[in-house]
C-alpha cells in the first residue's frame, strides 16, 4: 500500500496547476436539477443532486446550481469491481496516481486499517488549479453494502493569483474538514446512487477520481 500518513494543511503558496474535469460544464449545468429536499446534509449543509453519469454522481448546496461556478460540491464515485480492502487501496492509490498524472498537488495522504468493527479506509488531499481559480479536493475511500466508493468534497475560490486565499482556506478548514469526511456515516447508499437519473453524454478522457 502507497497511501501513508503525512503531515499536511501547512501554509501554502499554491501555483496555478492546469488539470482536466471529469465532464464539460455545458453538460454538468444541462442537467442541474433543483429538489424541496436535500440529498443529504454535511455539516449543516444540504447538499442536492445537480448530475450523474454511470457511477458518477455531483452534489452542491442552495445557490450552487451552476455548474461552471461553484465553491462546494461532494462527488460520490462508486467502484463495483472493489469488495474488499485490496480492491479499495488499489482504487485509492490509482485514484492518487491519476492526480499526480494531471499536475496535481498532493497535500496528504493516509489510511485506516481494518478492525473488527471498521473495514479499512484512506484519505487524500490534493490541490490544483487553472488559470481563474484553485479547487482543493479531500477524498475519502471506504467500503459501503461491500462496494467500494469515494466520496470527495472539494472547495473552489475563483480569481487568478488567490493560493495566498487558499492557504489561508486550508489552515482554517482543513482539518475539520477531514475529520468531518472521516467521520461522517450517513452517505448515499451504492443501491440509492444507482437510482438517481443520468445524463448520457460525450465526457472528458481524463476521470480523475473515476479510478480503473
């Protein structure tokens, strides 16, 4: 396994590091979907369903229905080939090489061993950015029903040259925001993602957390 403990959430000066997304946002906005009810809350926040595509499935709170700009979204990633612990490492350290792939830079990593009580989970924390806006990306991997997924929240602020912004963003939040993600047991079931609706349309090669 790869994936170890590391010290992160240090101040940060943050280049801008271009990365490709999962989909195109003409596609993402095209399928936004508004709801009486979240999805789920975290943290306080209701999260909606805005767009799915095969095991893909986005997620951002009140107002955040445009999804060329947004600041808080969750991404639900499930992998139906992985049923146990090796199957989920192997995910997660694909999932990180993808990221170190597309220029992204890793903040931290590490991983809970199985217990009796607990199946084994891993973290990751990864930074990036474009030429109008940095996005910071905290991936939790764990098993759920025995179907391994990911559930990934990830923080936008938008301008050029705001990694000064983002540092400070990260010594504030980071490690709540971990902490919350790691603890958190009320995710989507595998079985509830699948019955959400998709849109079927041409997406980008580059899936970063949509592991092989």
């Amino acid at each position: 396994m790869r994936i170890c403990a590391l010290q992160i959430f240090a101040s940060l000066a943050l280049a801008c590091i271009p990365m490709d997304r999962v989909a195109t946002a003409e596609d993402r906005r095209s399928h936004a979907t508004t709801a009486d009810n979240p999805a789920f809350v975290l943290g306080g926040v209701g999260y909606f369903h805005r767009w799915s595509q095969n095991d893909q499935h986005e997620f951002t709170p009140t107002g955040q229905d445009d999804l060329e700009k947004w600041s808080d979204m969750i991404t639900i990633n499930v992998y139906p080939s992985a049923h146990d612990g090796d199957a989920l490492a192997a995910k997660a350290n694909a999932v990180l090489e993808n990221y170190k792939s597309h220029g992204g830079r890793v903040l931290g990593t590490h991983s809970i061993p199985r217990t009796q009580d607990r199946p084994a989970g891993h973290f990751i924390a990864i930074v990036f950015g474009r030429p109008n806006f940095i996005e910071a990306a905290f991936a939790r991997f764990k098993l759920a029903d025995g179907i391994g997924c990911s559930i990934v929240y990830s923080h936008r602020i938008y301008d050029e040259k705001v990694g000064d912004q983002m540092s400070k963003w990260l010594n504030d939040n980071g490690p709540k925001m971990e902490k919350m993600l790691m603890d958190w047991n009320n995710s989507p079931s595998p079985a509830s993602l699948r019955d959400l609706p998709r849109k079927q349309a041409c997406v980008d090669s580059a899936k970063i957390f949509a592991a092989k």
